[in-house]
C-alpha cells in the first residue's frame, strides 16, 4: 500500500511539474493508464476488490453444513451445533476429510453473515450514588466443623462506588435471601433506591411477559418495609449484563479469598473470615474511579436512604405438629422438643441459620438449621422425663449419641454414671445420672460439670451431692466457672465442706470414709431428758370431800 501511495505521488508530481499526457506518464512509470488516471483523480489508492474466495474443500459440504445451523434456531441454546461438532459429525456420518479449522472458519463466516455474531453491545452507564445496587447469589465450597459443605454467598454491591456486602449461608432459600438485605442495610447503614434482580424464586413467584413479574409475598413486604424499588432483569444469559457488577464480583471474590477452600469451626467463624476480606477489597481501586472503594463508599453512605427504626423479622413461620418421638418436621429434618408436646402442634420460626420453636407465646427450644436432608437433631435434655420412666432406653438414645458427638455429654458424666450403676444397679443409677442431667436447666454446664468432677473424686453417687458440690463451686469467691477442672479436693483446708450423711458409714465413726473428714462430733446422749422425770406432780389417791356451802374443808 505504501508503493502505490508513494507512485500515485510520483505520477501527480510529473503531470503537475512538467504536464505530461497520460499516454507518456504511463509509458515513464510502466504502469497501465486506468492506474495514471487513478493517480490524478485521488492521491490515495483506491482499495482493491476482493473476489469470493473459491472452497474446493468445503464446498461439497456447505448445503449440509448450512442446514444443521439453521435447525440449531429451534432447539435448546446448550445443545446446539458448535464448529468442532459439525467438523466431527461430518467425518463421522459423511466420511468428508476436512480439517477442523477450514469448518469453524465456515461456520465463524456463516454466523457473522446471519448476525449471530454472539456480541451484543453494551452502553456504558453512570450511577449516581445511593441510586441503585446489585444482588446475587455465588456457590462455593467450606469445610465446616470438618465437613465439606456448600455455601452460597449473598452479595449486595452499590453500583457508584463499588461497595459490597458479602454473608454466607448454607442454603439460598427465601429465609437466607431476607435475612442477606437485612444485614447488609445494616452494615452499610442505610438502603439504596434500587436493587437489581434476576429471577431468583426468592423474590419472584412467576415471571411474566416481558418484564412483568409475580413478586413473593413477602419479598414485598420486605420492599415495603425498607423503602426500596426493584427491577428485575432478563432471564437467562441475555440479562446477566445488566446487573454485571455483582456477576463479576462474585467470581473475583472467590478466586481472590475463597481458595484455598476456608476451614473453619462453624459457619460464624466463615462469616468473621467473609467480613475481613470485606475490610481488605475497600482498599481495593476500581477502573475509572478517582478513589479507593472505602473512600468512596464514605461519600456514597450520606446518599443512602436511612434504615427504619423498627425490625424486619426474616423469619418463617410454620406450624408443624410433635410425632411420637417428640420430633418436628422442617423442610426434610427432624428436631426435638421437649416431650410434654408430643401429639400438639407448635409454631416454628425458621430463620437462615436457625429455627425457634414456641409453646403459645412461650419459647421452649431453639436450634441450628440443618443442611442435611432427613437428618436429625436430637436434645437430650427434651427426653429426660421419658427416661426417668424408661431408664434403660438411654444408653442406646439417639439424643446421647449426639450429645457426646457435641461434647456436651463429658467424662464427667460417664464416670458418674459408671460409678451409680455399680452402687445402685442399672435402673436406680441411670435415674441419679437423669436427675443431675435435670440440674442443666437451672445451672450453668460447667458448674454442673465441676459438681460432677467433685463427686466422683470422693466416690459419691448420689445426684445430691453433685448438687450441693455445683452450688459450693458457684458460690466460691474469684472462681472461674469456664474452668470446670478446678483441683478437688480443695486446697484450702480452713473452709468446711459440706458432705451428704448418705456417704458416711456410721458401723466404723473413726475411719475415713470415701474420702470425707472423720467425725469428731460426741454420740447423742439423752441423759438431758431423765430431769423431766422426777418434776412429776404427786397425785391425791381419794378426791376431796366437798360441803354443802361449797367451801373446802382442810
């Protein structure tokens, strides 16, 4: 192209400095005389034609290759033809020896020809601040207590200033979804005008025409509560670009704090770790912004709609009834209540992390929500009744299983109950290991566990002791009841302990019994009651004779 250019300048040159005829300026230039025509019409070359390109290759196959492309337009997007596809079904089915990269340039020409180029154009916008905001959901991978979990992670980012606010759950429920909005207007300290949506089932009951939509009950309770408009986007992969912040941000996050896979001891400590990362990506400068995320986030906040005074309850409510192993059922999994509601129904409030069981007005339980389907949650403590009637029901009792799985049934307890079952024999001893497990509901765990560990230090096995013992531990001055392995027996020989007459042998008063003191009390004596004998009044044997005046005579 540069040579034509420089002789298009030679040609002019000539004609304009010597005013030669055409005939003569090709005959200098040896060039044909259209080109010196050219030259004096435009200093620029005109560009070349370009001539369709002759397929001696592909050519057979075109008819047939055209044809499966254009079927593709009535068949599920994620199964129709891609160019290695048509390449393969072409050597397979037509014996055609083509290379792979004559087809996809085929089939690359044929799509940009039929305007399925797979591009479309986006206008770049401008967000005011605290006018509009993004949210999604992300799936990701923690190890929770030592269990490979799925996490879905909720993010709200502000579209000004790029600020977002990630929680993690462990399902991506309706629940986990309300309660993602409340914390995040939370820490950001205030509402956004808008929020983006895709059709999330959580806040869309059905989708309509267009953009209409059925929005969820109680989703729009949660608009109107907060004051927030919502717009929701197209469905599928045509409007993923129109909430394109929050739809990268999700997958940056994870590459950038999410891998390796976090290893924590619940899902609290995932959301700590969640909630640092947060901190550090506020430092974090974004492309054609003047500031740091965290500095513009500081502008953006005053923009920002003021949080209601009142609580949004995220909550469920849902109204189950006890079966005859004192369980509910919620969405798949089992959990225990206390006995007494077997056969009645209970209100529920099941929350993302967490369900609520109430009595009436009257709270009797709470647990973690399961991610396990048809698992079960078993408290022991809901059970103690029942086994006080059926002592041999509870060394096989699902609920002691999980009890001891959570640490909170201790070896403390075991040894306790091992002692009372050879003292007292099975059933009697399982019935005074249940009476200290009834101590839980008005005393701390560790006080009751320092009481055990008392106990069986001196040989005790009577749930009175471990009373008396959890009680003394309580009301020690300074004593630290997070420590339940305080040293027994204790060393400060001055103060007097408290013992059960249950434990002494009376046959031998001067030996050391179990561990307990020697008594050094003298034996009752009721010598004290021998005076009252002799203070007897001494009785007349023949009554008085009585006048007639009615006066006694001596």
């Amino acid at each position: 192209m540069a040579a034509r250019v420089e002789l298009f300048e030679a040609i002019r040159t000539d004609r304009r400095c010597e005013q030669l005829s055409v005939r003569a300026l090709a005959e200098r230039h040896q060039v044909h005389r259209r080109t010196v025509r050219q030259a004096l019409e435009s200093a620029v070359p005109p560009p070349r034609k370009s001539y369709p390109r002759s397929r001696p290759a592909i050519g057979p196959w075109t008819e047939i290759i055209d044809a499966w492309l254009e079927g593709d337009e009535s068949v599920p997007r994620k199964q129709r033809h891609t160019a290695r596809r048509i390449w393969q079904r072409l050597g397979a089915e037509h014996d055609a020896s083509l290379s792979e990269v004559t087809v996809s340039r085929y089939v690359r020409e044929w799509r940009l020809a039929h305007g399925k180029t797979g591009v479309e154009v986006v206008v770049p916008q401008t967000h005011e601040p605290g006018a509009e905001a993004e949210v999604d959901f992300g799936e990701f991978y923690a190890v929770i207590g030592g269990v490979s979990t799925k996490c879905h992670l909720f993010v709200l980012r502000l579209s000004a200033s790029g600020k977002a606010v990630r929680i993690a759950f462990t399902s991506q429920g309706q629940e986990a979804f309300l309660e993602g909005h409340v914390r995040a207007f939370t820490a950001l300290g205030g509402v956004p005008g808008r929020i983006r949506y895709d059709n999330l089932k959580a806040a869309v009951a059905r989708v309509l025409q267009g953009r209409g939509r059925e929005e969820a009950e109680r989703f729009i309770a949660l608009r109107s509560h907060f004051g927030f408009d919502s717009f929701f986007c197209r469905p599928g992969l045509a409007g993923s670009h129109e909430k394109g912040g929050v739809e990268g941000e999700i997958g940056r996050f994870r590459r950038r704090h999410l891998v390796p896979i976090p290893d924590v001891d619940s899902l609290t400590e995932l959301n700590d770790v969640i909630a640092e990362a947060d901190r550090i990506d506020d430092a974090r400068h974004l492309s054609g912004h003047q500031y740091d995320i965290g500095t513009e986030f500081a502008s953006e906040r005053t923009a920002l709609a003021p949080l209601p005074p009142d609580v949004f309850e995220t909550g469920l409510i849902l109204h189950p009834r006890v079966d005859r192993h004192s369980r509910i059922t919620v969405r798949s999994s089992r959990y225990s209540v206390p006995a007494r509601l077997v056969g009645r129904r209970v209100r529920v409030l099941l929350r993302a992390s967490e369900l609520i069981v109430f009595d009436g007005r009257t709270e009797v339980t709470r647990h973690h929500r399961s991610t396990i389907k048809d698992s079960q949650t078993l408290v022991l403590d809901h059970y103690l009744e029942v086994l006080a009637i059926k002592p041999g029901a509870l060394p096989g009792a699902t609920a002691l299983v999980q009890a001891r799985r959570r640490g909170v049934f201790t070896a403390e307890h075991e040894a306790f109950w091992a002692g009372a079952r050879t003292a007292h024999g099975d059933a009697a001893g399982t019935r005074e290991l249940i009476d200290v497990l009834l101590l839980h509901r008005h005393m701390r765990h560790v006080e009751v566990v320092a009481g055990l560990a008392a106990a069986v230090s001196v040989g005790a096995t009577s749930a009175d002791v471990v009373a008396v013992e959890a009680r003394r531990h309580t009301s020690q001055p300074n004593s630290d009841t997070r420590d339940h392995k305080a040293p027994w027996p204790p060393t400060d020989t001055g103060r007097r302990r408290v013992v059960s007459l249950t434990e002494r042998r009376l046959t031998d008063p001067e030996a050391v019994i179990a561990g307990l003191p020697p008594d050094t009390r003298p034996l009752p004596s009721v010598a004290g009651y021998d005076d009252l004998l002799t203070r007897r009044a001494t009785r007349d044997p023949q009554p008085p004779e009585i006048p007639a005046t009615g006066r006694t005579v001596s």
